[in-house]
C-alpha cells in the first residue's frame, strides 16, 4: 500500500513539473518562482465569498513577493513577511481566530485587480493605492497605510528630486500609480517599465535605467537591502493611500476585513507592525478610516 502511494506521489510530482515546464508565459515575479494563478475552486460560484472562504479553512491572500518591507519571500525561511503579510493575518485572524489560517500568492502590480476578478486570490494587500479609477474595477477596505512616491538612485548620482531626472532613464512597474505619476512629473524622463520592482532595481544596478521610482516605502525596503549603494532622494511627490482589495460585491468579507483593519489601529497591533517593518523611531497617526480622506 505505503508503494503505492509513493508511486502515485511520484507521479503527481512530475505531473507538477510538466506543468510548471509547459506554462507557456508563467508570470515573471521576483524569485523566479512559479506563480499559481489558479483560480479556486468554484470562484465562479461564489468561491470567494466569506462563507465559502470558511468552508475552505483559510484565506487566500494576493501580497508581493519582492518588497522588503511590505511582502517580501525570505529565502531564509522561505515565508513571505512584511506590513501588507501583517494586514492579512489580521483578516485570517479575524475570521478563523488563527492568523495562519492562510494561503500567500504573489500578487505583482498589474495582475493584482485581475487575480481578484478572476476569484485566484480571496483579498490584495499589495502595496495597492486605493484611488477613484481602481474602485470601479474592485472595492476597497479602509486605509491602511500612507505612502508618497519618491525616487531611489545610485550613491554618486547627481540626480537629487524629480525635478532634476530631465531626461534620463527612470525605471518603473506596469499596472502602477508610479507609472502614470512620473509620467506627469517628470514628462521628458524615458520610462522603462517592468514587472516587479526588484527587476527594476537590478536594471539600475546594471546601468541600464539611471533611477527607480515608486512609494518611497518600497524603496526604502531596497536601500535596507542594500545601503552602500543606494539612497531615496527628493522626498514624496504624490500621495499613496494604501487599502486592501476585494472582488465588487464581496461585502462580507470587506467588512471583515474593515474589523480587523479597524481592530489593527484600535489595539495598538497596527503601530507594532509600524514598528517592525517602516520604522521603530517615528510612528504616525493610524490613516483615517476611508482612503479618500487621506491628506485631507
Ligand atoms: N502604490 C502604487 C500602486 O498601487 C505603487 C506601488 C505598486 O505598484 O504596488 O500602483
């Protein structure tokens, strides 16, 4: 018997890997791991609904993969970390009363708004800025975090805000407000665009882009990373309300995950993540509740 099952083991194994070998475009992401767009079982059906989640047993949450500071895959420990991991602990706390009740997919900018169209992912916490344009595709939680985007460059560059890129070479990521923004900001600059931030960063590293920009928070994860080489300049030249993401219509689980955000600020939890992963020194306000009041 105990043959048996380790045969049909081996199978399902190489199974696995002749699918993973013949995805003819697997979506490029940051550890050159392969990304499972699966969508659950019965997303079509309701699959993703608050009931159905319970049914399943544990949440299935969209995060990055490449950002240090909000979602990040540790290959020492080979688990993802960071704020935007904290965020949906907290709804899968919420929900099953244990944070690990939870099952991580890497989310990149431009397939976060499909995955949850789609039913692949349950909820985003994807370093995603909530905004008009977006909440007519998906629905937002409350805030949960305020970034602003700036600019990373080389040590020695000359480069000291946004206004002195010119007409160099910026690189940033597809499907994002940094896009859009430096565009406007900085309208003689190149824009190169790519698929996640850490290949972004590595394009700087070679000399093939002269500056990365996103949220300054991101970017700060990368001079963590890497300090000798790096540094955040110009300050924050937009405004990024974070907020987690549902499927439209998902209200159950948008309200549980309202709670949890909400519950996060009351109890002192938010200001510990703060702590851990933005910074021990300083840690601001919790952001209003609706993400259009943030800057207000
Ligand atoms: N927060 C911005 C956005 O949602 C930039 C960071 C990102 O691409 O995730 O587009």
């Amino acid at each position: 018997m105990r043959k048996v099952l380790s045969i049909f083991l081996l199978v399902l194994a190489a199974a696995g890997l002749a699918a993973c070998g013949a995805e003819a475009t697997p979506t490029p992401n940051a550890g050159g791991a392969m990304v499972d767009n699966t969508p659950v079982a019965g997303a079509d059906t309701g699959g993703n609904t608050l009931a159905a989640i319970k049914q399943r047993g544990k949440l299935i949450v969209g995060v990055k993969y490449d950002i240090p500071t909000f979602g990040f895959l540790n290959p020492a420990t080979n688990k993802v970390e960071g704020f935007d991991v904290e965020m949906g602990k907290a709804v899968a706390n919420k929900i099953f009363g244990n944070p690990d009740a939870i099952e991580f997919k890497e989310a990149i900018s431009k397939n976060r708004i499909p995955y949850l169209n789609d039913g692949v992912v349950d909820i985003v916490f994807s370093t995603m800025t909530a905004n008009e344009e977006r909440s007519k595709q998906i629905d937002f939680t409350d805030a949960y975090y305020v970034a602003g985007q700036s600019l990373l460059v080389p040590k020695d560059s000359a480069i000291t805000d946004v206004k002195s890129v010119g007409s160099k070479t910026v690189g940033t990521v597809s499907g994002s407000t940094s896009e859009k923004n430096i565009r406007s900001a900085a309208p003689d600059a190149k824009v190169e665009l790519f698929n996640t931030y850490a290949e972004a960063v590595q394009a700087m590293q070679s000399g093939r882009v002269d500056a990365v920009t996103t949220d300054d928070i991101i970017l700060f994860g990368f001079v963590k990373q890497n300090p000798d080489k790096f540094k955040v300049v110009g300050g924050q030249f937009t405004t990024e309300p974070y907020a987690g993401g549902v499927k439209q219509g998902n209200t159950d689980l948008l309200n549980a995950a309202d709670e949890a955000i909400r519950e996060m600020k009351s109890s002192g939890k938010w200001a510990d993540a703060y702590k851990q992963w933005v910074s021990s020194d300083n840690v601001p306000p919790v952001p209003p509740q609706d993400w259009r009041d943030v800057g207000k």
